[in-house]
C-alpha cells in the first residue's frame, strides 16, 4: 500500500502562497458536479491552513456552503501542487474587500507534488495595467486580513 500524501504544505510551497498567487478552486455543487473558480486572494496562514477571499455572491460560496470539501491548484515556476481540504467560514464579510467577500479557512488534509523530472513549469501571472495601481493596496489589505493576527508564540 503507497504511503499517505503528506497533511501539510511544505514550506516552499508555503513561502509562495503568502498572497499574490493564481490559484484554481474547485468546489461541488448541489448534484455533485465539479465547479472551478479562478482565485487571486489566496494565502498561507501556515502549513495547515489556507485562507481565500471567497465572493459572496458567487457559486463557489454557495457550494461551500452546502459542502466543504473543497480542491486547490497551486500554479508557479517550478510548482504544480494539488491540495484538498475543508472548508470553514471564519468571517462572513472582510473588511478589506471591495465588494463582499468572506474569509474561507481551508484545513488542508491532502497535499499532492504534481511535479515531474525535467519538467520546467512556468506558473500563470497577473499585473495591474497602468491607471489600475491603486488596486495593489486593496490587494495587501486583503492579504494581510487572511493571514491574520501575528501569532504570539
């Protein structure tokens, strides 16, 4: 029998999820069908957790709703990972957001390597195009949001 898939992120994978990165969610909805959601307020709280803005007013939120088991791709330079988990509300509107949005934890409970050798994987981007700069500081407050207070250990 194969060994488990690791529980937690490493931290490499960790270090690139503190904000800023694309990721694709999938949730299921009432009849059971996949959902996919691309999704850009996506952070690390730590190797366990991941934090998502998540609209309100969106399928993804209404399937999480009604079912929390929840998938992540992870896409960047040199990283292709695959993680599922379940999702809790722990904030039904943040502050930060320009339109509403709640804060989602997902306890991470599977967390897959989908790299291979000699595979180079150049991960998707996003900028702000010029008179649209002003949305990097909505962006970091979000951040900062999900990630929460600093802890005190």
């Amino acid at each position: 029998m194969p060994d488990a898939p690791p529980s937690q992120m490493p931290p490499h994978l960790v270090q690139f999820l503190l904000g800023g990165q694309t990721c694709v969610v999938a949730t299921v909805d009432e009849q059971g069908a996949p959902q996919t959601t691309l999704m850009t307020w996506v952070v690390a709280r730590n190797p366990q957790t991941l934090t998502i803005a998540v609209d309100n007013r969106g399928r993804a939120m209404r399937n999480l709703r009604a079912n929390p088991k929840v998938a992540v791709e992870v896409l960047g330079d040199d990283l292709c990972y695959g993680l599922r988990g379940t999702a809790v509300v722990e904030k039904e509107t943040l502050a930060s957001a320009p339109f509403p949005c709640a804060l989602v934890a997902v306890k991470i409970e599977d967390v897959r390597d989908h790299g291979a050798a000699g595979v180079k994987f150049v991960g998707p981007r996003y900028h702000f195009e010029p008179g649209k700069e002003h949305r990097r500081g909505v962006q970091e407050a979000v951040f900062a949001e999900l990630k929460g207070p600093t802890p005190t250990i």
